[in-house]
C-alpha cells in the first residue's frame, strides 16, 4: 500500500458518522441531561452514606415519590431521543419536575439532579428541528436524456387532470363554488 492509497474507512469510523447524524436530527443533550437528572433524585434518598464505622442514612418520608420523579425524568430523556415532537412538553415537565424534587427528594438530589433536570428542560424547549437539506434529484446514467419520452397527461390536454376541481386554470384558486 502506498502512501497515496487512501485508508479504508472501518466500522467504527461509519457507526460514529451514523450516530453524528443521528444526534443532530433530534435534542439529544437536552435528553442526556434529563436521563442523568433523573438518577441522583431517584437513588439519593435511598443512599446510606458510610463515613468511617457511622452510617448516615438518607431515607425520606417521600422517598417513593422522589423514586417517580426520578423514573418520570429518565423516561422523559428517553423519549427526547426517540419522539422529538414531544420536546416542548417533555422539557416544561423536567423543569417542573425538577423544582418539585426540591422539597420532595433531598433538595433535589443535593442540588444535582434540579440543576441538570432545569438545564435539560430549558435545552429541550430551545431546541428547534434544523433545516432538511435540499434534495437534489436523480441523477441517471442513461445517455438518451434527450429521446426520453415525457409523461403523457390526462385526454392529450397540456395540464394534468386535476379531479378537485381547483386549479388555476378554471379560476377556482382553491374555492369551490356554491351555485
């Protein structure tokens, strides 16, 4: 192999590419900060902390409801992923969410899980779908471009038949007539 060959691109290289791609197309951050959110809420309440022979427990009185905050987060980052649509609604949950665990789930899970739930939150209504590139049309390999036949429209007329009824050739524009 010379130094001029070009590498062959390896599996690792397209899986990168792909999922690039596929990250750009929808709020992922904004979903990886609520999926992590989710996780000092739910668990932080039912951690022991261990300072040498003394165990702290955390246990709340609410410590099922921060578990459902925290579940509701993670569940919410997830679907930030797969249903983009739904990014206004999921990211103004997180943000409530993310201030009911302050009272509910140890401030929060120490502050950690509010804060990155209310970044998480904020990204996901920021977040707007980019723009599709434009799509170019089909290039074809024929070399008859120029013999190719063209469509054949509707009784030989010059535009396509149109069974709406509306087309700007017979002043409708759309509107439908009463009478």
């Amino acid at each position: 192999m010379s130094a001029e060959t070009p590498a062959a691109r390896g599996q690792f290289h397209i899986w990168r590419l792909r999922f690039r791609a596929w990250r750009g197309g929808r709020p992922f951050w904004a979903g990886l900060f609520i999926l992590i959110a989710g996780f000092p809420i739910a668990y932080l309440p039912y951690a022991n902390l261990q300072i040498g022979h003394l165990t702290l427990a955390m246990a709340t009185t609410a410590g099922a409801g921060s578990l459902i905050i925290g579940v509701l987060l993670g569940v919410l980052g997830i679907s930030l992923w797969y249903q983009k649509h739904i990014r206004t609604f999921a990211g103004v949950a997180a943000i409530l969410l993310g201030l009911v665990s302050l009272p509910v789930s140890n401030f929060g899970g120490f502050f950690v899980g509010f804060l990155l739930s209310l970044v998480g939150g904020g990204m996901a209504v920021a977040w707007a779908p980019g723009e599709e590139p434009a799509a170019r049309p089909a290039e074809t390999d024929r070399t008859d471009k120029e013999d190719a036949p063209e469509a054949a429209l509707a009784n030989g007329a010059s535009e396509p038949n149109d069974l709406s009824g509306t087309s700007p050739t017979n002043g409708a524009n759309g509107r439908h007539s009463a009478g």
